[in-house]
C-alpha cells in the first residue's frame, strides 16, 4: 500500500484558502475509485517545519502533496508556533526530499508561484509538480481532483498529471497551463521493478532521449516564460500558445519512447 501524505499550511497572516475542500475532494476520489487498498491518504495540518521532516518519517509516504501558499524564491508557507507564516526556503526543501529520496515516487505543490521548488526538488525525486504562476483555490481542487482520478485508475504519473490541467480546462476555468511537471529521468522511481541490464545500443539510445526530452523541457520552461509577458499583442500569444502545445506534444512523445526504450 503506497501512502499520501497531505500536508497542508494556512497561515492567520494570509488569505484563507479551501484546503480542507481539496483535501475532501481527493479523499472522495479515491473512496469512489475503489482503492482504499492501494492508497494510504494521511494528513497533518497547520504543519510547521519540523512537523514536515516527523510526518515524512512516521508515514514514509510514497506520494507527497502540499497544499498552501507559495512565494516564489522566497519558498513555501508553513506556520510557526504562533500560527503565522514562516517561510521555507528552496535550499532546505531540496535538501529534505534528498534524505527521502529512496522513499518518494512524486511531489505536488498545490501552491503559488512553486516552480522553484519544484526544480529543486526535482534534483532527487523522479516526478515533482509545482505551479508557475498564483493558481486560484478552485484551479487548484480541480488539478487535484483530476489528477488522483488519473492516479485511481491505474495512470501514470506524467498522465495524472495531464489529467489534472485537463480537469481545470473542463471546469471552464483559468489556469491549465500553471501546472508544471518537472521529470528528471536519471533519478530512479522507488519501488520500480528492476529490469536487466541494457545493451550498450540501447543505453546510447537511452542517453541520446534523454538529452532530447531536456532541450524540448527548457524549450516549454522558455516558452511558457515569454507568455507571462504583460505587453504581448494577442496575434503574439496565440502564437506562443500554439508553440507551447506544439513542444508539449514533442515532450510526450519524446517520454513515451523512452517508457517503450526502458
């Protein structure tokens, strides 16, 4: 059974957002999936720093879900003992999810502005989604909600993933591009079956994918990046947008090859 620990932050300085309603929504998805077998869901709340590194240790969670503000550079939002916030920095995330880097398969950051995190994180854990930009509380249950829908059903994660931006474009609402999936295809998913060694080819095979999946993946971070640009004239974002779609389809298909490869 893999667990999925929930770790959600609100802090009294801050604007209050629907944590608990996300919170219900995938405990409800995956009642109604039928896998309560398979998935393990444990929260904490109100968590402050040190509560993080505790419920990591106790609930050895396979999936980590983050649900809260973020600040960009600055990190992410806990609550320090008053309750107010109390940022953690990118350089400490990281350094966390290292020493749990045997242990955790994926990392969502429902939360503002967390790509930063995510890139870090990503340095030891196979799948990490953060958000781009501020993300409204109701992109952000429907990310989630379609996203363990996907993940109930058997998906991989890049498909849960793509489930969830396509869950918030089914609501009618802004913001399926926020989302971002970081995937480092050196780092190994934890519980993985282990397959006998590759042919020397097909290694090379392998290296040569790799490097392609990362200069398309820098393409879209570039890309996605000059769409937040205020002064666009709409014929340049239409255009930007077709880009980005046309280099997340090359992504996919870069990602499915090495899948069929390995």
């Amino acid at each position: 059974m893999k667990t999925i620990l929930i770790l959600a932050a609100n802090p009294k300085d801050t604007n209050q957002l629907r944590l608990d309603e996300e919170v219900r929504e995938i405990d409800e998805v995956l009642r109604q999936a039928g896998i309560k077998d398979e998935f393990e869901l444990k929260q904490r709340w109100a968590v402050r720093p040190r509560d993080v590194q505790q419920a990591m240790l106790s609930c050895n969670p396979a999936i980590v879900h983050f649900s809260g503000h973020g600040t960009g550079e600055q990190g992410l939002a806990l609550e320090d003992g008053e309750g107010n916030i109390k940022l953690v920095d990118t350089a400490a995330l990281a350094g966390l999810f290292k020493l749990f880097a045997s242990k955790v398969e994926c990392v969502i950051l429902n939360a503002c502005y967390s790509e930063v995190q995510a890139e870090a994180i990503a340095q030891y854990i196979s799948y990490v989604i953060g958000m781009s930009q501020p993300i409204e509380d109701k992109a952000a249950i429907e990310f989630a909600v379609g996203f363990y829908n996907a993940l109930g059903a058997g998906r991989s994660y890049p498909d849960a993933f793509d489930f969830g931006c396509n869950n918030i474009q089914l609501a009618g609402i802004a913001g399926y591009q926020t989302p971002v999936l970081q995937h480092n295809p050196d780092v190994v998913v934890p519980n993985a079956s282990v397959e006998p060694k590759t042919s020397l080819v097909k290694e090379e095979q392998l290296a040569e994918l790799r490097e392609e999946y990362d200069a398309v993946n820098e393409e879209v971070k570039a890309l996605k990046k000059s769409l937040r640009i205020d002064d666009l004239t709409p014929k340049q974002r239409i255009k930007l947008k077709r880009q980005i779609q046309e280099a997340e389809t090359e992504r996919e298909n870069l990602e499915f090859r090495r899948s069929n490869l390995e």
